[in-house]
C-alpha cells in the first residue's frame, strides 16, 4: 500500500493548469522531496491532497482510501506556509488551542508527545513572537503532528534556517519517519538539504510529473566525475579535452565526466607535465541532476 496515489490529477484557475494531469506515488514509511522551481504547482498538489482545494479531475487516494474519506483525513498533518499562530500567546497554548480545535483527549500528554519530537519541550512557555525562524518552524511541525497522523505533508520547512536549524529539522524528520511510523511529503528549493533525507523524489514542472525515482534509483543514474586541481588549470584543461569526451572548470575544480578509472587521468596528465595537487572521485548531485533533467526538457 501507498501513502499517497495520484492519478491524472488537475487544478486550473483562470483556464491555465496549475497542476495538470499528474500522477504521483508516495511509498508508506517514506521521506518524499517535492522538487520543482517557483510556480511549477506543488503548493498547489499539496493543498489539493490536503483538501484545501477541490480538483478539476483525477483521484487522491491516501493509504488506499479516497482522499475526502474522514477516516483518513484525521491521519494527515500538515505545514503549508505558516503554522498559524497567535504571537502574543505561548507556544504551549498556541498548541492547545489546536488540540481543542482537533477535539484530542490527553491534550497535555499530546502536547508533551509532539514538543519532544521536536525538541522544544524546554521551550513550552516561550511567546511564539519570541521564538526564532527555525523554533517557529518546529512549533508549525509540532502542530500538523498533534494527533499522531500517518501522513505529514511540509511545505519549504527548512528553507531561511542557519546550519544548525537545519540539521535540528532533518534530524527530526527522520525521526518521524524512522520511529513514529510517519510518511512525509516535503518540498523544498534545497535540493542539497533534501539530498540528505529523502528516500524517494518526485520533480516537477509546469504541473506536470516529470520523473519519479527513489534515492537509490538517483545514485544508480548519476553521471560519475572526477574532480582535480593542478598548477596550470587552463593548460590542464586543453591537454585533457584532447583524450576526454566532457571537461569542465567548475567552482576552481576541473572536471571529468564518465570516466570511471581515475588512474586513467592522472598517467595522462603526468605524461604531459601537469602535476595534480588534489583529486577526487565524485558522483553527481541532486541539484546536478535535477538541473541537467530541466535542460533536457526544455531542450526537447
């Protein structure tokens, strides 16, 4: 059984496709990164899964059952643009008054539940305006998991954090995932950051689904490069495009795609009197492949 099933979804306003046609799948247990530049629809395909919106056609089906279903809906939560809270009440209330609005019994308990999780159970009294981009973050997290759902669905919750609330955040969702039995749907524009956590990615443009692949499917398909550093870089440069088919000099580093044996480069480059001070045997990215992928379509 899947977590989320989409098929020939669509949303229009004004006549123009938000989302169109799309399919998607969402493995239970997983951590699914929405991918797609501003505009390409996944706010929209998350507000439809969680019933803010009514689609145009297709079929949402959560854990097998139609999305509108009310015994599913209780098992989502979610994060879409801003936790909705009152600043000048504390983080403990703010938390309350949605218990009450869920109709949650042990409201004390859960709350307690869900501060752990995200790891502010120390920070309980704190006045929500006084709380940091990355507090308010986790308390909006908190919140979509009051009431222990099965489906998280998270909306940009890491992008404007520092190093540190970012690491807090992907430590938490992996948690959530890991030891709370949670599936969770995130977009984010930091493909880096997502590359970390996700199991699985969705890309998408112009509404549509472009590619579906799991994280090992994505390392299975990324191009091998070596990176290398010399003395002449631009010498270093010429003297390789001669024997390689694709050279790049990218971030000070030059860059040879699709060759597997980096013994190969270095005999060559030793053989024409560039010595190498530094050389790495890399794969490439997720922001690498999602821009590669993009440059195809639109090439196409």
């Amino acid at each position: 059984m899947n977590a989320i099933e989409i098929r020939d979804l669509s949303k229009s306003f004004r006549g123009m496709y938000a989302v169109d046609h799309m399919n998607m799948t969402v493995p239970v247990g997983a951590i699914y990164g929405f991918i797609g530049e501003n505009g390409s629809g996944k706010s929209t395909t998350e507000k439809l899964i969680c019933g803010h919106l009514v689609p145009d056609s297709g079929n949402i089906k959560l854990f097998g059952k139609d999305y509108t279903d009310a015994g599913v809906r209780v098992r989502v939560g979610a994060l879409i643009e801003n936790a909705g809270c009152f600043p000048n009440s504390s983080v403990w209330d703010n938390l309350m008054m949605q218990a009450i609005n869920l109709g949650l019994n042990n409201r004390g308990d859960e709350i307690d539940r869900v501060l752990k999780i995200v790891r502010m159970e120390d920070s309980a009294r704190i006045k929500f305006k006084s709380c940091s981009l990355g507090m308010k973050q986790r308390i909006g997290i908190a919140m979509a998991l009051l009431g222990d759902p099965a489906l998280l669905i998270l909306d940009e919750p890491i992008n404007g954090l520092d190093t540190d609330g970012m690491k807090i955040m992907r430590e938490i969702l992996v948690d959530i995932t890991k030891n709370y039995g949670c599936t969770v749907l995130i977009s984010s524009h930091l493909l880096g950051e997502l590359e970390k956590i996700a199991t699985h990615y969705g890309i998408i443009r112009q509404g549509k689904m472009i590619q579906e692949l799991s994280a090992q499917d994505m390392d299975n398909r990324a191009r091998v490069f070596t990176s290398l550093k010399t003395k002449d870089m631009h010498g270093a440069k010429k003297i390789l495009q001669k024997q390689f088919e694709k050279v790049d000099f990218e971030d000070d580093l030059l860059k040879i795609y699709d060759v597997d044996e980096t013994e190969k480069i270095v005999e060559y480059l030793i053989k024409n009197g560039h010595v190498i001070s530094e050389i790495k045997k890399n794969k490439v990215g997720l922001e690498e492949y999602y821009i590669n992928l993009m440059s195809k379509k639109e090439a196409q």
